[in-house]
C-alpha cells in the first residue's frame, strides 16, 4: 500500500466522522408508542375502510374495479343484486362478500383511484399486526367499522 492509498483511506474516514458529528448532536425522534401518538403525513396510506352514504347505505356497488386494478389480487368482491326488502345499497348491486387479504396488500391505492363511487378509503391506521394469519383477510363487516388511528397528521404546508 503506497502513501497515496492511504490517504485517501484517511480521508475516507474523516468524511464519514464527519456525517456522523453532523446528525449526533441532533435529539433522538423516539416515539413511546402506544402511548405518544405517531405523526404522519397526510398522504400517508394505510387501513383501508369501507365508506357508507349519510343515509346509512353502502357506497360500495360491488362493481369489483377496486379487484381489478389491484396489483397483487389481494382483494375479493363477490356482488349481489338488491331486492325491494333488503337494499344494502343505492344501486342495483351490492358487494355481499368484500374481502381484502392485508398480507398481500402493498398500500398501493389503486383500488381507492379505480373506485367510482369513493367507496374503499385507505386511512391512518397502521397498527395492523397479527398473530394469526386468517385475522389478516379483512371482511366486510371489519372494513365497515371506522378505524381508529392513534396518528397525528402532520401540517406541513401541502409538501409531504
């Protein structure tokens, strides 16, 4: 090894101290969750939740776009026609089985962009780990029920 490679090694590692030195003085951003809430972005994209109309009536029509534009397949609708007696929904189909196996979503949001009555809303709730795999596959009743994030959405001025 000649003079020349050596210095250049040092200097190599003075750079990297120097990265180092930079962001040591900085306080640590450790969150004690669950009990400090979590700050994240508004676009930030996470539980997807089934919307329902003031009415109380699904938005879902089950049209299954949401399937079909979902890279991974992990979304499940089976649709259903509605009846005088029973309307699930203002259309003339419903989704009777809407599932969405959350081990194979990547949080993409095309099934939010290809949805077009606003029905499937991906929202803030990131805590969604389990112990069993079967709990993973979201039905429709789970998806209905609003999530409750323990988040604080970031006001960043429009940049995220």
């Amino acid at each position: 090894m000649n003079v020349i490679e050596a210095v250049k090694g040092l200097g190599r590692i003075v750079q990297s101290l120097g990265v180092t030195f930079k962001y040591a003085p900085k306080p640590s951003i450790t969150v004690q969750y669950p009990e400090e809430p979590v700050q994240i972005y508004p676009r930030f994209r996470a539980r997807h939740q089934l919307m329902r109309h003031e009415d109380g009536l699904e938005k879902c029509v089950g049209c299954a776009l949401c399937a079909a534009y979902c890279p991974v397949n992990c979304i499940y609708v089976e649709a259903a026609e509605n009846t005088d007696r029973k309307r699930y929904s203002p259309g003339e189909r419903y989704a009777k089985i809407y599932e969405i196996n959350m081990s194979r979503c990547i949080f993409c949001g095309y099934c939010e962009e290809a949805c077009p009555t606003g029905a499937i809303v991906l929202q803030h709730e990131f805590a969604l780990a389990d112990y069993d795999r079967n709990a993973q596959i979201y039905t429709k009743e789970m998806l209905l029920e609003p999530a409750q994030p323990h988040v604080v959405v970031k006001d960043d001025g429009g940049r995220a």
